[in-house]
C-alpha cells in the first residue's frame, strides 16, 4: 500500500497556501501516479528473473487508486497458477511424426527441468501435457506457479520497495488465495511510502 502521511499532508496544504483544500486531490494523483510506476516495476522486475510473458503478469496486478478521501493506493497481484507452456519450454510446437522423449522447462531463467513423458498437443493452441498412468487417457496439463507467488520472491520484493523510494520503512501483506489444482498461491500487497513529488 502507497500512502502519505499527515505530515506529508500538512506540508503539502502550507505550501499551497490558498489553495490547501486542493492538497489531498493533489497527493491522490500523486499516489496513483506511483502506483502505476509500481505496476511498471514489477512486471519488469519479475521477468528478469522468471520467463513468464509480459501479459500475463501485468494481467494479474491491480491497482485500488487512491483519491482525496482515502489517500493510499494499494497495488496487488491475484491469479491462479499458470500452465507451464505459458514459460520457456522446447520444442514449443506437436509434432507427431517426432515426438520428444523429454520436454524441457525453464520457469527460471538459468534453471531447466525435464519432463519425461510428457507432450505437446495442439487444443486451440500448443499445450504440455502429461499421462496421469501408463494408459493414454487421462491425461493432465502441467502447471507452473501463479504471478502472485513469483512476486512474492524476496528478491523482487526487494528491488520493488527501493525503486519506490521507501524511505520510510516497508512491510508486506499477503493474504492467502486459492490456486488451481487446489495449491494455495499468494496475493502480493507491497506498501511502500514513495517520495511524494512536488506539486
């Protein structure tokens, strides 16, 4: 949560003079303005270290915007896991006259993991998929983890927090979600005080 305080406030009204009722609608777009740089950082951030697409983060965070009665915006990400082929995978395409004995995954960048019997199956779009026993059916698409819990990765936290300017000290708020599969995931709730700019 990005939020000013009534020091910050009473700042702000001084330096507007006449125009001090103007104050909390001034710091409210100011508040927003961070938030949306937040958003920005975030997804950034979470890519240099995971191979998830730019849309698929961003999709995931929301932004609840400040305004002149409640002067604190809160940024958070909520969503399910995501299906591994959404990551770096190879080959990326069905091919049934080749099919790979293992699948490779790279959910991190620099990590790779193999995936023995599993495939790749053009249902409206490629998806990896893999065989719950030795028989053909049924089958089941593996999943990778959700935006929230990436997020949640203190590096990236961390890289968040700073960019914003915490000068005031920074804490974490992540309320449990369900996640698909019945795997729990996280929402992530950075607060953060960034430096206010002047008006």
């Amino acid at each position: 949560m990005i939020e000013i305080n009534t020091k910050m406030l009473k700042d702000l009204e001084r330096r507007l003079g006449t125009y001090s009722s103007k104050a909390p609608l001034v710091l409210a777009r100011a508040l927003n303005r961070a938030a949306q740089n937040t958003k920005s950082n975030i997804s950034k951030k979470t890519r240099e270290t995971y191979t998830a697409k730019a849309k698929d983060i961003k999709d995931t965070i929301r932004i609840s915007n400040a305004n002149s009665y409640r002067l604190g915006a809160v940024v958070y990400s909520r969503g399910n896991l995501i299906a591994l082929d959404k990551f770096k995978i190879s080959p990326t395409q069905a091919n049934p006259k080749k099919v790979p004995k293992k699948i490779k995954v790279s959910v991190k960048k620099g990590n790779v993991s193999e995936f023995m019997h599993a495939f790749i199956a053009n249902i409206q779009g490629n998806k990896l998929f893999q065989r719950v026993g030795k028989a053909r059916l049924p089958i089941k698409r593996l999943m990778g983890p959700a935006v929230p819990q990436m997020i949640d990765n203190a590096m990236i936290r961390k890289f968040v927090e700073k960019e914003e300017g915490a000068s005031h000290g920074s804490s974490c708020k992540a309320p449990e979600v369900r996640g698909a599969e019945g795997l729990r995931a996280k929402d992530q709730r950075a607060k953060v005080r960034p430096k206010v700019p002047r008006p």
